[in-house]
C-alpha cells in the first residue's frame, strides 16, 4: 500500500512493452498516479 507521494521504483524490461503497476489505497479518496523518466519530467498522468 502507498502513501502520499511515495515513490515506486519499477524495472523495465526493454524487450517487453508491458509494465504493470499494482496499488491500493486505504479509503476512497483523490488518487494521481504519474509516470516521470530518469530526469524527473512527468511524462503521463495515468490515473487522476
């Protein structure tokens, strides 16, 4: 389970175009889930 702005580190495999990111929140609530590369610039909101 995350917290507020947790960090998860995930691996990518470059010779598999899926990667799956699995969460769970406590309580309903406002949830934003973003994808940022190495630099730290956010490239996809996935889940707002």
């Amino acid at each position: 389970m995350l917290t507020s702005k947790n960090q998860l580190n995930a691996v990518v495999n470059p010779f598999n175009p899926v990667t799956t990111i699995n969460y769970s929140i406590a309580k309903a609530g406002n949830v934003s889930l973003k994808i940022f590369d190495i630099l730290g610039n956010e490239i996809k909101t996935v889940v707002n």
